[in-house]
C-alpha cells in the first residue's frame, strides 16, 4: 500500500489535484496526450464567464513546492492508542485526538471528512522571531527531482531546499509552511464550512493574501480584531500592543446570518391573550433566564398570565436543571413547539411574570458587529462586549489546572466560543490543527454543557508529540 503511494507520489506536480478536477468535469478539454487545452476551456465557459488577463497574485520563494506538498499523499500510517481508548471514561467518545504532524494528519482526515467539517479554527505559529517557528520537513527531494517536478532552475531549486534542510523563519518560509495545510484544510470544509485563523501583525498582510489565493478572495468575510492582554508592554518605544486578529473565510460564500449578541427586541412574545389556555413542555437547553434573580431553586407558582407547573433550579449560566413546564395561553400547539424548536428557534424568559418569548434562528441575534468607532478597521472582540478573555486569563486559568507554566500565551476558551458560536449547529464538527493546551476542545465541550448535553458538537484535534511529563518536572524544576 505505502509502496503505491511512494509511486503514485512520484508523479504529482503542484498542480495535480487541480488537474483531477478539470478532468472530471472538463474530459471535453484534454487532447489525446493529456494535455489541457485552455483556448477550448475559455471558449466552453466564455458565454457564462468573464475571463480578464488583469490582477494580483502572492508570489514568494517556495509557493508550488507549498502545492506539491499539499498534493502528494502521506506514507505514514494511523496507529489507534488502544489502552487510552478503552478506558471507561474514553470508550464511547466520538471526538478525535491525533498526536502527529499536522500535514500528514490533515491528509489522513481528508480520506473520510473531506466536506464534512463546519467549522476550522487554528492558531499557527506568528512568525515573530521569537515563537520558535523555524520550518523543517522531512521530504528528501534532491535538487534535480525538485527541479523537474516545477519546471523552475536548479539555483531555484536548491534555494527552497536550503529553506527545508537548514530551517528558517523568513517570511516566504512561513507562507510555504501555511499554504498546504490551508489548502487541504480548505478540502476538509462543509461547503457552508467557516475557518477562523489567529494572527498578529507579524504576518497578517500575507495571510490575507495567501487566503485569498486559496480560498477565494469572494469568499473572505472579516478580519476580526480580539483584545488579548490587558497589560501591554510598557517599554515599548512605538506603540503598546493590545490586539491581535482573526480571519475569517467562508468554504462558499453564503447567505448565513451570523449570530453574535441576542438583540434588543428581537425576541417575540409567545402569549396572547384570547387563545386557548394550553400546557407546553419547553427543552431545558432551549429557554435562557435572563434574570439574575431568578437563578436558584423556583418552586412551582402562578404569575399574572402563566403558571410554572414543575419545580427547577437556574444555573449560573442562565439555564435550568430539567425541562421547564408552562400554562398559558400560548399562540403554540406542542405539534407547533416541537417544529420551531427543530427548525432553531431558542427561547427567554425575562422577568418572574414567566412572559416566555421565542428568537427564531436569526432573526434575534445581533450580526458580530464593530464595538469602536465606525471608522476603524476591525470589529473588536473583547471581554467587556463579548465575555471574551484576555491572554492574562486564559494563562491564569491553565495555570491552575496544571498547577504550573507549562504553555506559553494560550487562546482563551471564550474566544472560540464567541467564534463558534456565530455559525455552529447541532451534530456540526469542529477542527483544529495547531491544538497546543487543547483550548478547542475545552470550548466545544464548555458549549456542550451550557446547552445541555444535547448538541453534541464533536471536535478533532491535532498537535505534535509534546513530553508533558518532561515539562512538568522542567517547569516544577528549571535547573533540571
């Protein structure tokens, strides 16, 4: 099996996967030899397409040795850790831990969850100068094959070779770094699949662009600006850094209105007086108090219109304990209730009055919108806006569940969520490939218990091999 793959690699060029596409949709635009006739492709599409000469494109040392890593398939295999997943606590989890390089990995996902992943969020290496990134591979191209495989010089050739063998962080590194895993990450989406990606300015301009090239440009939607630390560095000379970014890119650009913050009169009232008196059944993960009073223990009672009928304790996250049930003369059959409630649609309840009101899917939800001044260039993301954390936070609270330093400046949870939260569903799939503390999987699991336990949103995780072992007894003993 590997010897057939080693052989079929043999043959890949850059563009290869592009080629298998043409060839299955345009077979009417190959010659007898296998080579794409481009003046027949245009004149097939010319009546529905606008075909231009003009444009921009991101070139940097190294771009389709990038795409010949992203083509050619991995030789390395999966091996199950049988004695972790047959704990009890792991024996039926459905979410997935990959320990491996991020490439290979991603190549393996895509054999079964190629168009099956909603929502992509990675936090890769920022280029800084002081992160580590340093790229390494372990290809073992000569500069004779390279050459051949990209039609480029031998002195060209060996240029991006001296990238591989002797490690480097210079800025077309990073980019023949990033472009294929962002190209195979891009194979793994949904088709109304969103990808989140973390960065500074260090490299952000490149991102931008490097996205645009594999992602398409129509499909960009924003570039989200987060307030990461509270206390930025007081010796710097220009500025004091208190944000980093967020990009964000659409599988296919869609019509999906994203949910950020619940709407000032976006909910709707579910009684009216006049109707039928009528006994409804509300899911507990479906009704959000928004009362701070009404946390706690309620017994049943009788307001001025509707009746609780069982008792329930409010959690500190607005949710109750069990399913709440109301009388009142509701506009709703329970037929009607079960269907708004399949189609989305979430409730509140303001007040100890019980004047439940419903949010369809949508409709009572804020867009993420630009929290400073009309005039900048980023909507924000910040904790007294979004309960989003700073950097302080998330290291904060890490710390004290490891009980030492083990990971330097860890996403908080509440980012992600805040992230997932404008387009996850139930059952959806989260990936994240750069998984570091694991902060992906936390949020998901977080948004799972806040709804519930019925979501089940799943994640999929990959990270290098790490010794926490070794880091502990490092960080509990730096001498050692």
């Amino acid at each position: 099996m590997i010897k057939n793959i080693i052989e079929t690699n043999e043959s890949k060029t850059p563009n290869s996967n592009e080629m298998t596409v043409l060839h299955k949709y345009f077979p009417q635009c190959f010659t007898n030899e296998g080579y794409f006739d481009i003046d027949r492709f245009q004149d097939l599409i010319k009546e529905n397409v606008t075909v231009t000469e003009e444009g921009y494109n991101l070139n940097f040392l190294g771009k389709n040795y990038g795409k010949l890593l992203a083509s050619i398939d991995t030789t390395t295999v999966i091996q199950p850790d049988t004695e972790h997943n047959s704990r009890p606590e792991n024996f039926n989890s459905q979410n997935i831990y990959v320990s491996g390089d991020n490439l290979d990995a991603l190549k393996h996902l895509l054999k079964s969850y190629a168009g099956k992943i909603k929502c992509i969020y990675i936090d890769p290496p920022y280029n800084t100068g002081s992160d580590g990134f340093v790229y390494n591979d372990n290809f073992s191209f000569t500069v004779e094959e390279l050459s051949a495989k990209l039609s480029i010089s031998e002195e060209r050739a060996a240029k991006i070779l001296d990238l591989t063998k002797r490690g480097s962080a210079s800025h077309s590194a990073w980019l023949m770094f990033m472009l294929p895993r962002l190209q195979l990450a891009k194979d793994c989406l949904s088709n109304d699949g969103v990808i989140f990606i973390s960065i500074d300015n260090n490299e952000i301009a490149n991102l931008k662009l490097l996205c645009d090239s594999v992602f398409g440009e129509e499909n960009f939607i924003e570039i989200f600006s987060w307030v990461k630390t509270s206390t930025p560095p007081s010796l710097s000379t220009k500025s004091r850094k208190v944000t980093e970014y967020v990009l964000c890119y659409e599988r296919f650009r869609n019509d999906y209105k994203y949910l950020g913050e619940l709407l000032d009169g976006g909910d709707q009232p579910l009684l009216n007086s006049g109707n039928k008196e009528r006994t409804l059944c509300f899911s507990k993960e479906k009704v959000f108090f928004s009362s701070q009073k009404m946390r706690g223990q309620i017994l049943p009672y009788t307001s001025e219109r509707t009746s609780l009928l069982n008792e329930i304790y409010i959690n500190d996250d607005g949710y109750a304990d069990r399913d709440i049930i109301l009388k009142g003369e509701f506009k709703w059959t329970e037929n009607k209730l079960t269907e708004e409630i399949d189609k989305g649609t979430t409730f509140i309840i303001k007040s100890e009055l019980l004047s439940i009101r419903f949010i369809r899917q949508g409709e009572g939800w804020k867009r993420p919108t630009n929290h400073i001044k009309e005039d900048t260039l980023f909507p924000l993301i910040n904790k007294v806006n979004n309960g989003v954390e700073t950097n302080e936070g998330a290291s904060t609270d890490l710390e004290s569940l490891m009980g030492t330093k083990i990971f330097s400046f860890p996403k908080p949870p509440s980012l992600i969520k805040c992230l997932m939260n404008f387009i996850i569903q139930d059952n959806d799939i989260v990936l994240d490939f750069f998984s570091g503390s694991g902060t992906t999987a936390e949020a998901v699991m977080q948004h799972n218990a806040k709804e519930g336990h019925n979501r089940n949103v799943k994640y999929i995780l990959v990270q290098l091999p790490e010794n926490l072992d070794e880091n502990l007894k490092s960080a509990d003993n730096p001498a050692k």
